[in-house]
C-alpha cells in the first residue's frame, strides 16, 4: 500500500534525507528549517517528524539526537523521484566523456574507473551477457604446429580468440576456404539458427576437414552462448572509506572481499533481469532489497546496458545508504547515452 504524504510532511522528510545525504548526522528540527522553502516553528517541525517516525519512514539512532531516513523513507524519495525523472536530451550531461575504443572490455574498465571518480562510490560494469546473439564473423589464421586461430566477433563488436589443436598444417589456400565457407553459412545467425541442415551442408561442401569444422563450431558456440562466468570489473573500492557507516567493524573488509570475489555482485546482476532476460530500467536496491548479505548496509543502483540485439550488461553504482540518489541516477542515464553513441559508432 502506497504513503499517502501531504505536501508539509513530503518536504520536512525530503530536507532529512538531503541533510543526512551531506553530512551522515542526524538533522534535527533547528537544522530542518534551513533546508524548507516554508517559515514553521520547530514545534510544528517536531510534530511532523513524530507523525513521520510513527508511519516508519524516519528514525531516532539513540536518544536526544535528532532522526535519519530508514529504508522505507529512502524507498518512498526514490520511487517519487524516478518516477519524475526524464532521460537527458544527449549524452554530454554526464560531465565526462568516454574515449572511443577499439575492445568492448577497454570501454567498460574505462567507464567504471569514470563512474567511480564522477560519484565517489564504487562501481560495477559486467561483462555482455550473450542472449540470442549473432555472429558477425569468422577469422581463422594459422599458429603452425597444427593449430589455428579462430577470432569469432559477434554482435557488439565482442571478440573471443580461440586457438584450436586441428593436428594438421592448413595451406593458405585451405585456410582462405574454410574461412569462406564458415562467414558465407554462418554469418548473421544466432546459435539456435545453426541448425543440424546448416552443419550437414557445410561438412559436405568440405568432406576434407569435418572434424576441423567441428572443433570451430564447437568455438562458435561456446563464443556467442558464453557461459556462467560473466566478467565483472570493479573500481572505486577505496571510496567505502569515505563512509564512517561502512567502516564500522568488520563491514569494509566483508565489502572489499565481495568486490574482489566478483562472485557475490553476479546476485545483483541476476537479480535485476527479468525471466526472460527483457531489459530493465534502473533499479535501486536498498539496504535488506541488495541480494548480497554484506551490503546489506548499502544502496545499490543498477542500469541495463546493450551492444546489439540480445547483448546486454549490467552498470552498478555501490554506495551508502544515504548515497545521492538524483546525481547516480542522471549519471547512470548518461553514461548509458554516451554508450548507445559510442557503439552506434563502431563499424558493422
């Protein structure tokens, strides 16, 4: 059921949340009538907040201090507050600018150390996840000693380099045919397109090398399927620091190790997709909402990015609970815009 708030109550929890936002200190009533655009007494102010604490949505951290937001309180801001939010007009309003790369895992170790220094918190980027994605080419060149290399580019310009034990030197000529036969099949098609009929043909317009056009195949598959193991790149760990509300006990060093495991951030990632894998608009977790039980401390704030029909990823923004939810929110939209240009940009 949804907070019904009236306008005086909206802004005094707005001037908390902004207050704690700036300082990490509880705001007390005094400190409440700077931030409001409406002359009330403290003792009007005190009525408010107790009527807002009443409803859950700010707290008292201990006795004679003034209130924090809780979780419900950032919940109830941030949901008023995308709700409003409008995608920028161009990709300049991020205040940075990423620099155009020839390697899709350049640009996104690029964009999360940018992240991470344009907001002071710290950063994911996944790697692309591979959901019906298309081929683009085949490149196989010679190694010597019977072994081949095989670039396989998909969509989104994302390269795998295999090198594959054929057990047997290819002519150039050889090569130049196989390369040939592979585009002029397989060009185009997702892993599900590359039926049983496609692979017959193409094994019966070349008897000589079946088991080498098995072993590129099987390539091509574990290429544009991917697996399991998405790469994740962090940076901007050492901004927790700057967090006395992440710092306390054992919580920095639980974060630093989640971030250097990778492996708990991949819970976020699955966490924000869909059944299908559609793509999603940004979400914010908060506190217990995070799917990771040592970040249960903070916020989380996720966009979807995407290279091609079916490639998508994942750009997260780690922060306090009380991380500046607006700024994140206008960052992560244009670092999604600047994006979309650069890779409208990358030859087909």
């Amino acid at each position: 059921m949804e907070i019904e708030l009236d306008e005086r109550k909206e802004k005094i929890l707005y001037a908390i949340i902004q207050n704690y936002q700036e300082t990490g200190e509880p705001v007390g009533s005094r400190t409440i009538s700077k931030y409001l655009d409406v002359k009330l007494s403290p003792a009007t102010i005190r009525n408010e907040m107790a009527d807002l604490e009443e409803m859950g949505l700010i707290v008292q951290p201990h006795t004679s201090a003034g209130r924090i937001p809780t979780d419900k309180g950032y919940r109830l801001y941030v949901d008023r507050m995308l709700s409003q939010k409008q995608l920028p007009s161009t990709e300049r309003d991020a205040g940075f600018l990423i620099r155009r790369v020839d390697r899709v895992e350049e640009l996104l170790m690029q964009m999360a150390k940018l992240l991470a220094m344009n907001t002071s918190y710290t950063t994911m980027i996944t790697g692309p996840h591979y959901r019906k994605t298309k081929l683009k080419f085949i490149q196989l060149s010679s190694m010597g000693g019977g072994k081949l290399l095989a670039v396989v580019v998909s969509e989104g310009n994302i390269v795998k380099n295999n090198i594959l034990d054929v057990g047997e030197e290819l002519s150039q000529e050889g090569i130049l045919q196989l390369n040939l036969l592979l585009n002029s099949n397989l060009s185009g098609l997702t892993i599900d397109e590359i039926t049983l009929d496609i692979i017959s043909r193409m094994k019966a317009e070349d008897g000589e090398h079946v088991e080498i056009i098995n072993k590129i195949l099987d390539a091509v598959a574990e290429s544009i399927q991917g697996d399991d193991k998405v790469p994740i790149y962090t940076s901007g760990a050492p901004n927790i620091f700057k967090y006395p509300e992440l710092t306390g006990g054992d919580r920095a060093s639980e974060l630093i190790s989640a971030l250097e495991e990778k492996t708990p951030l991949g819970r976020i990632v699955l966490n924000g997709e869909g059944e299908d894998g559609d793509k999603k608009e940004i979400q914010v977790y908060i506190g217990d909402e995070v799917p990771v039980e040592s970040m249960k401390d903070c916020s989380v704030v996720t966009a979807t990015y995407e290279l091609g029909s079916g490639v998508q990823g994942k750009i997260g923004i780690i922060g306090p609970k009380r991380m500046d939810y607006e700024k994140v929110v206008e960052v992560l939209q244009s670092a999604m815009a600047q994006m979309d240009a650069v890779f409208k940009e990358v030859p087909k």
